[in-house]
C-alpha cells in the first residue's frame, strides 16, 4: 500500500470556511470511501495555535514546517488580501523546492499577485478582488477562470470552485470510482475544469427566453464601470429604444435604465462588504463617478460608511 498523499492547509484569522471544507471534505470523505486513507493532512498558520474563521468556527494549527513534508500547500485567505499573514514568499519557497505544489485560493491569490505583478495573465483570483487588482494596480490581464496553473503555483478563485479545484487534484491519487463518489455525495455533479470562466462582476445567472433580451443583459453586465446609453445597447441588438422599453417592462417588469442601475448598485455592494476598497474607488468601478454616497443610500436606506460598519460588526 502506498503512502497517503499529505496536504498541508494554511489559514490565517478570518479565513473563509467554504474554501476550507472544500479542502477537508473532499479529502476525508475520499479517505471514508476508499475503506483506507488515502490523504492525510495538517492545518498550518503562521505561528501555531487557534485560528478563527470568518464564521466563528475555530480550528487549532501548528506552525509551517521548515522542512515540509507535504506533497501540497493549500492557502486559505480571508477578506483581506492586505493580510501580512498572506505574504508567504519564503515559506512558499521551501514548498516548491520540495517538489511540492502549492494552491493560493482567492485573497492569497491575490496576495501573491500584488507581490509577483509582472506576469499577472498566469495567474486567476475571485472576481471581487480581480476588480480591486484592476482599480488599484491597473492589472487589466489576470485571468478570469477558476484556476489556473503555472509550474508548481496554482491559483484559483476560491470560494465553491475550490471543491473543483481540490477534486480534481485529488482525483490524481484516488481511483476514478473513488472520486466519482466524492462528488455524487457533495451532490456535486460536474466537475468543473480549472479553465471555466468566473461569472463574475455580481453577474445575476438568468435567461429571459427572449435572444435580443439576453443580449441587451449581456452588454449590461459586460460595461459597469463606463454604462453604455440606453439607446447605444439597443442600436448593438437591433432593437429600438421603444421596443427594448417594452421587452424589459414585459420580462422584467423594469425599465433598461432602472434594471441597469441596479446591476451597477448590486456590484458596488458586493465590493462594499466584501473587500477594502476605497468607496469612492467602488463608485467609479461600478460606473458611479459622482454621487455615490447619495445614490448608494437612497437604495439602502444608509450611507456606504454604515453599511460597511454594519457588515463587519456581523
């Protein structure tokens, strides 16, 4: 019988709890499956001890080894990719040059691209923080996939891709059957491949059963940061403004004006609870480049300030 493959798993405060049970969970349940362990694991931090989730849950960890033995690193980021936990760079060293393989989900994705800026088209994170790479650093080409691999680094959007991620390296060490079973049990039916795009951007997944409809969407969800004239998105479809007024008002019970700004309110919020940027830069990324503040609380009843307060004392 051959050695469990071993799997080192870094968190820092506040890490994200999804991200790590699609690690644990798709490991342990291939262990129960398979009748004998396959995979073994250690959670890691910086320097040992308890560690709190973003959920509460805490979890104990010991503190990364000088001489690795894992054959992977997974690292686990919180909402902040500013996180001085996050800066690895060294520690990642002593991974890869043990031949192991190390896997930076969402905020550490992040991390490491800030801190390896001159190939930023190697390499993927969240969407949410592919929106702050853009606004602060002007990183226009990260990719915009679930993961992607280069050499021994792989980073990856996190977030529900990473049981994707983690099946599909599992599935590397497991019997086809094995796997399969995983994911019947996480009633996960597709594995979907490191090269699936993000539907990012706040994106409302949705299908009007109307094609020049679905179009008009499109264009919509596509240009948030710089909102095309009503009248533009029409002429691009074929469609008269007076025709796309009434397609929105039958299908979606909306004007275009009122449904795209709301689009662009939807993704402003997002950025405003879920990362730390600057509000006036969500405004601009979200097409609003004056007014954010009085436009945001007459959606939501506070002030951007507020809300964000309000969010992180949850």
């Amino acid at each position: 019988m051959s050695a469990p493959c071993l799997f080192d798993i870094y968190v820092v405060d506040g890490f994200i709890l999804t991200e790590f049970a699609g690690v644990v969970e798709v490991l342990r349940l291939a262990n129960r499956i398979n009748g004998s362990p396959i995979f073994e694991w250690q959670i890691r931090s910086a320097s040992g001890g308890m560690v709190r989730a973003s959920s509460g849950v805490i979890v104990d960890s010991t503190p990364i080894p000088t001489r690795p033995e894992a054959d992977y690193l997974f690292v686990i980021g919180n909402s902040d990719p500013d996180c001085p936990a996050l800066s690895l760079g060294p520690a990642l060293a002593t991974y890869t040059s043990r031949q192991a393989r190390v896997v930076l989900l969402s905020e550490a994705a992040s991390r490491y691209i800030t801190e390896n800026a001159g190939k930023p088209s190697n390499h993927t994170t969240h969407w949410e923080n592919r929106t702050v790479l853009l606004e602060q650093l002007g990183l226009f080409d990260t990719k915009a996939t679930l993961a992607v691999e280069s050499g021994a680094i792989i980073t990856c959007a996190g977030m529900s891709a990473t049981f994707d991620i983690t099946l599909s390296i599992a599935s590397q060490h497991a019997s086809p059957t094995t796997m399969a079973t995983v994911a019947d049990i996480l009633l996960h039916e597709r594995v979907r491949h490191f090269n699936t795009l993000q539907p990012f951007s706040g994106k409302e997944v949705t299908t009007t059963g109307d094609s020049a409809l679905d179009a008009c969407l499109a264009l919509m969800k596509d240009n948030m940061e710089f909102p095309l004239p009503i009248s533009e998105i029409a002429e691009q479809t074929t469609l008269s403004k007076r025709s796309l007024e009434r397609k929105f008002n039958r299908l979606l019970n909306a004007t275009p004006n009122s449904y795209y700004r709301g689009l662009r309110l939807h993704k402003a919020n997002n950025l405003l609870l879920n990362t730390d940027m600057r509000i006036n830069e969500i405004g601009l990324a979200c097409g609003f480049p004056s007014g954010f503040t009085t436009i945001y609380r007459e959606a939501f009843g506070m002030t951007p300030n507020a809300a964000r307060k309000k969010g992180r004392l949850k």
